[in-house]
C-alpha cells in the first residue's frame, strides 16, 4: 500500500508533547548509549533513577571501563540482566582502545560494540551523530504495524526487515534523530500495547488504517512465547546472629546472573533437616529455625519457585565462595539480584 506521509503531523506532535528526560536535556552519544541499554526490558519511570547515579558515578567512557564490576554490579542492583551491563563495560573498554574513548560516529563501527545491537546503533547513530539510519524497536514495530494494517507476525526477522524499510522511506534525512524518537515517544505514550492504543490523542490517526477498519486493537500480531521451564530451589539465610550476618554465596561467572550474589541456594524443594544436612555437607553447622514464605521469580526463559528457612549458624569461616556479610555490607557492596528480592526484605528481621 501506498504509505502516509507521516512525519510532518509526528514531528510536530512530538515537538508538543515529548517527555523531559535526563538523556534528551543533555543527548552525549555516552549517555543517549548508557540510557539505550539500561530501557532494554526496564520501563522508563524505574530507569530514571539508575540513569542518574550511574551518571553522577561514572560520567565518562573512561570511568564506566575502569570500575571495578562489583561496583559496577552495585550500581546496575535493580535493574535486572546484568548481562547487559557486563557488555556495557567490554564496549567501553573497547571504545577507549579503539576510539579515543569517544563513540565512532559510524553505525556499523556501533554494531560491532559489545552489547549493542540494530536498534541501539540506531538510536546513537541517528539521536547523536544526525545519521540517516533506523531505530525499529516494539513500539515502531507497532505503530507501523497498525498504520499499515500489517497482520504479518512482526517478531518474524523477514517482517522486521521489511516494515524498517518503510520506516526509513518516511524518516526526512534532516531530522533522523527526532523522527526515530518521535516513533518510539508515540509508541510508549499513545500507540499503546495491550489492546488499548489511545486513538483519539493520536496525531497520526486520521492516516492509521487499523483505525479505519477498527482492528487497531488486534495489532501487532506476534507468535505465542515459547513456554517457561520450572525450577524448583530451596534458599537458606544462614544467620551468624551473634556478629549480625548472613552467608552469602556468589553464582558462577558463566551462566545465568553470573558473578552476582546470593543467600545460599539448594537445588530442589527441601525439608528443614535436608536444608540443615546440605549446609553441614558446606562446612556450615545451621539450625533451620523459621520457614520463610515462598516466592516466585520470572526469567525470561525460566520460572523459579523458591521456598526457604532462615537457619541460625554458629559462626565458622566462610565455605569457598561464600562470604560473611553484615547490613552494610549488603547494602553497599554485594549485588544481589531481583530474583532475591522477597527474602532480602526478610533479611531486615535479622541484620
């Protein structure tokens, strides 16, 4: 179909009604690549506040590529898929060997970052350096797909490809950067997933033929999620209660959460005696003397379904790989992840 001319209505909408946030007020191609990354499965709202302390700590290339990763691992506690930030520091390391510690001005030099992928080298490319390039992600995806009254699956890469064509045949050479925003602003206020797209805010409404055939609702179509695995552990807070701290056990530096830190974790669901026979087997002598509630956590490919004891130790030095850690420490130095979310509250009884 002969496509809409689009971006005067987007442009001048988004002039209207774009959001103030810290990586638009001040755009460096440092902090439009450190905000790109962290929006990666993280809403903006709760990106905010990691943005602005993983700036005021690290405000350079140079800085991100010489943190220490358990600081780095701190400052990213939250925010979930570590891998991403890990990837963050090897492109930076890269960029101060390879680039002078500035970010080429170069989309393919960009995809070939670590962690940096089509969409976020498009996004650098276009917001920071004026490159004629795209920036697809789910919400142009959708836009497009609903604009056109596209009923092709758009998680397919064939349909991907050719719906970021007729991105790029609308996008005025003169304002890449605006206009690729422009999509995604439209897509994460107005052209809403879910079913619930608010049609009559829409500047492109009038030019949407979804909304002429009323299937707006029924677009984007994408392939059913493959199902998750379950996973069944047993965590064991293991109290020194005397010197007020808890065992905490770091995960292997391949795999999943990789390198993070955990209260210690038992494969299986386990009695109270089996917990405390398990963390005999570690050098640890524990009681298990509270059963803790159980909680649930979801990867993107797994589900976790976790029950737990909080078990008083008798101080010991620590089994390889573990260490004693008191609340501060906790706090401040040892990154644990979400998926601990529920029993590090519960650690706040004890510490």
């Amino acid at each position: 179909m002969t496509l809409p001319d689009i971006a005067p209505p987007l442009l001048r909408w988004y002039e209207q009604n774009k959001r103030t946030l810290p990586f638009r007020t001040v755009s460096t191609p440092y902090r439009v690549w450190v905000s790109e990354i962290m929006l990666q499965q993280t809403r903006v709202s709760a990106a905010l506040p990691y943005f602005e302390r993983f700036m005021a700590e690290l405000p350079t290339v140079a800085d991100l590529a010489a943190c220490d990763p358990e600081r780095l691992h701190k400052l990213w506690e939250g925010l979930g898929y570590y891998s991403r930030v890990r990837n963050l520091q090897k492109a930076a390391q890269i960029v101060m060997e390879q680039h002078g510690g500035a970010l080429p001005a170069d989309y393919d030099a960009l995809l070939k970052l670590p962690g940096v992928g089509a969409y976020t080298a498009g996004a650098i490319a276009s917001i920071s350096f004026g490159l004629p390039v795209p920036a697809v992600d789910g919400n142009v995806l959708r836009v497009f797909a609903r604009i056109l009254n596209d009923g092709r699956d758009v998680t397919r890469p064939d349909v991907k490809k050719d719906l970021t064509a007729r991105v790029m045949e609308l996008q005025p050479p003169e304002r890449p950067g605006d206009y690729n925003q422009a999509l995604m602003e439209l897509g994460a206020l107005v052209c809403l997933p879910g079913g619930a797209p608010l049609c009559s805010e829409c500047p492109l409404r009038g030019l949407c033929a979804a909304r002429a055939l009323g299937v707006q609702e029924t677009l984007p179509v994408k392939a059913p999620p493959a199902a998750k695995r379950t996973q069944h552990w047993t965590v064991a807070l293991v109290l020194d209660m005397e010197n007020r701290r808890v065992l905490l056990q770091q995960r292997p530096q391949k795999g999943l959460l990789a390198g993070l830190w955990q209260p210690v974790l038992l494969e299986g669901a386990r009695s109270a005696m089996q917990t405390e026979q398990a963390l005999a087997a570690l050098g640890v002598t524990a009681r298990a003397v509270e059963p803790l509630s159980p909680a649930r956590h979801v990867f993107s490919h797994l589900v976790w379904e976790m029950d737990g004891f909080a078990c008083a130790a008798q101080s010991c030095a620590p089994p390889p790989g573990c260490v004693w850690a008191g609340r501060a420490e906790v706090d401040e130095v040892y990154t644990l992840p979400g998926a601990f979310k529920a029993y590090r509250l519960a650690l706040k009884k004890y510490l």
